[in-house]
C-alpha cells in the first residue's frame, strides 16, 4: 500500500543502532538497539518482581507475565508520557511486535515437542470423555449465559464472534498452557497430573479441529473451490509432517549412539524449519501458531532429540523472546479504558459461566469413571489453566478490531490464577 494512501502515515528516522555515549552528548535512547537492551532488562525484572510477589499465592508464571505487561502499559507506567517516549516510543513498535511474535512461535514449537500423543492411549477412554464433556457444558453454559446478557456487552465487532472466540477459548485446555503450570505446581508425576494432560491433549485436538475447519470458512468467503483448497492445503501438510519430517527425526534419532547427545548439526537445521513451516502456514493463510506446533509434534519427545532442542532453545526463548509478547499486549492494554461497567460485568458473568460448566462438565465425567469428589474437583479447576495461547486466539482479535475486550481478557486470567491456587490447595490436601 502507498504510504499517501494510509490514513495516519507516520514517519520516524531510521537512526543507527549503536550511541557514542552520553560523555558525547548522545542519549543512547534515540537508538534501537541500545534501547531493546533496555527493554529486555526492564521488562524481565518486572516480571521476575511480580513472580516473586506472587509466589506465595501459588499462581502459575503466566499470571506474573500477564501483570508485568500491563504494568509496563498504559494501565500504569504507560500514563506517564516521558516513561512512554524515552523507553516504549513508537517507533520501538514494531521491532517490539516482530520479536514477540518469534517469541511466541519459539514457544509454540517447545511445547509442541513436549507432547507425547501416546499419552491418550494409556489414559484411555476417560480422557477423552473428561475432554469432551467439559467442552460440551462449557459451550452450553456460555451460550445460555450470552443469550441473556449478550445484549449488555460493548464490542467493536459482532458479538456473535466474541462470543464464539470466548467459549472456544474457555472450553479447549491446551496441552502447551497445562504442562507448564502443572511442573510449577508439582502436579506432573502424579496420576491425576497425567490424566489432566491427557485430557487437556484431547481438548487441544478437537480446539484446533474446531479452528481449522472455521479459519477455512471464513477464507473461503462462500467459495467451496477456495474452502476445499484451504482444507487440502492443511491436510497436505499434516501428511508430510507425519510421514515425511517424524520419519527423518527417527532416523536422526538411530544414528545417535546410546547415551550421547545429538549432534549440534541437526539441531540448527530442526530450529530453522520450525521458520519454514511457519511461513508456509501464514502463506497458506492459517494461523501461523499452527505451523511451529504440528511441526514440535512430529518431533519424538525426550531423550535424545527432544530434550536437547529443548534444552538449546528454552532458556534463551523464555528469557529474551517471550517477554515481549506480554509486553506487546501490556503496552495496548488499558484497563481505565472501560467505557461501560454494565458490559464489564455481563462480560463477567459470561466467562464465569464458562468456567462453573468446564468444572461442572469434568466433575461429572470423572464421578462417572468412579474418581474420588476430591480428585475431581481438582481435575476441573486444572483443566480451566489459561495461558499464551489464549493470548495468541485473543491477541490476533483484539489487536485490529476488538480493544474493547482487553479488560475481560485481563479477568479472564485472574480467574484463571485462582483455579491454579485452589487446583494447587486442593491436591496437596488429598
């Protein structure tokens, strides 16, 4: 697009990325990459603070995250116009949202090659009952809610899409959101750790059935060629996944000897194409969170070839990348920007409902397979985890047309803490 075409064309200088030092009267703020080094100290130290803070409360890293964004935004530092010119001015924007969007994949892509879908076999059938019957009563809960108070909520767009995102949101328990917070909490190696991931894995899967097939709708604009087209194009790319890219990690794997690492030259060219397989994604015009994750399930987990790509790329990705993609929705994020409290609070309502029909739904599930009351109560409160991929559903809406519900999502998560404070409580009792 022309830049005279754009309706608000901005212009800033382009600069150069180191300063000569202030004994020279340069202010190394005017430039970029004095200023992101900056930026990545100021927001991990927010964050370590508030993690810090929060530890006693038992609440997963995410909700730490979550407040050390919003406290860099214009809910609080952000409404002091120097902080914002000096440390986040507008021409950091951009490299701000292009380095949290590496941060995000990267992340996408660990989580993925920390799943083990042979997890669902040895769960067996009650996890996928547990998954879908949470699902279902969610769904049910949140549309019978919106039916009533939908007509209270403010939004910028159609609330019948709000909506939509909302309770598919609340109903799917990632895999890549639930395995973290249950090593935080020390849940992973019990057995009601393991069924809780088994359940979140089936919930992941129909979630991203549920989104492929509406992402290809929506595409396909009424045009059936362009929906098969998109359809085909996916189903494409999981084949070669599965019978094209796992077959090479395998081999990679045999050619390792037992009980030595794998080569550091195959790891660099794993991590590339975790970048490959995401701009074939976003060609393809899916979401570019799908490509990285398929492609870290193709990836065997464990040693030798998963913990190792873990191992390299973790650290790095959760200390320099991920931070500023919560600093990206911190700095949009103004919770004195609700214009009306009555949609504040219907908006509440709904999500609230969401969450009583996902424990509601698992709670029965699991009294129906014989699971003790205590079990299952726990069990629900952990499949209600919320994490960066709710950021990411939530984030490519509200980004362009939602700002409204930038509020609801900050509640959202607060919600999300206390269920792994009570998840938390609850187990250690039992």
């Amino acid at each position: 697009m022309n830049i005279s075409s754009a309706p608000n064309p901005v212009c800033f200088p382009i600069g150069t990325p180191n300063s000569n030092g202030l004994y020279l009267g340069d202010n190394p703020f005017n430039h970029f990459f004095s200023l992101f080094c900056f930026q990545v100290f100021l927001m991990t130290m927010i964050m370590r603070i508030v993690r810090i803070l929060l530890m006693p409360l038992k609440q997963p890293e995410i909700v730490s995250q979550v407040i050390g964004g919003i406290i860099i935004g214009p809910s609080f530092l952000g409404r002091n116009k120097m902080f914002v010119k000096w440390v986040f001015p507008l021409n950091s924007r951009h490299l701000i949202k292009t380095v949290s969007e590496i941060g995000s994949l990267a992340f996408l892509f660990i989580s993925g090659v920390k799943q083990d879908p042979s997890m669902i076999k040895q769960s067996g059938r009650k996890a996928v009952v547990i998954a879908i019957s949470g699902w279902f009563l969610t769904v049910v809960s949140i549309s019978s809610t919106a039916s009533f108070l939908g007509k209270y909520v403010t939004a910028d767009i159609s609330t019948e899409i709000v909506f939509y995102y909302i309770s598919t949101t609340i109903a799917v328990t990632n895999f890549p959101v639930a395995q973290p917070i249950l090593a935080e909490l020390n849940l992973l190696n019990c057995d009601l750790g393991r069924l809780a991931l088994a359940a979140s894995l089936v919930s992941d899967l129909i979630g991203w059935a549920v989104f492929v097939f509406t992402a290809s709708v929506l595409n396909s604009n009424g045009n059936v060629l362009r929906l098969m087209s998109y359809i085909g194009s996916m189903a494409l790319l999981i084949i070669v996944l599965i019978y094209v890219a796992r077959p090479v990690m395998k081999s990679i794997i045999r050619k390792t000897p037992k009980g030595k690492p794998v080569n550091k030259k195959y790891i660099a060219p794993i991590l590339l194409s975790a970048f490959v397989v995401t701009f074939v994604t976003d060609f393809m015009g899916a979401t570019v969170a799908q490509g990285p994750l398929f492609l870290g399930l193709a990836i065997p987990d464990g040693l030798p070839l998963g913990a190792r790509i873990v191992q390299s790329f973790e650290t790095v990705n959760n200390i320099l990348f991920l931070p500023f993609y919560f600093s990206k929705l911190g700095i949009t994020t103004d919770l004195f920007s609700v214009s009306s409290w009555k949609s504040w609070w219907a908006m509440q309502v709904i999500i609230c409902s969401g969450y009583i029909g996902k424990t509601v739904g698992t709670i029965l599930a699991s009294l129906f397979y014989k699971m003790p009351w205590s079990d299952s109560i726990s069990l629900g409160l952990i499949l209600n985890f919320k994490g960066i991929l709710e950021l990411l559903t939530f984030g490519s809406l509200l980004d362009n047309k939602a700002k409204h519900l930038y509020p609801f999502l900050f509640s959202l998560f607060s919600s999300s803490g206390k269920c792994g404070q009570f998840a938390c409580f609850d187990t250690k009792i039992n």
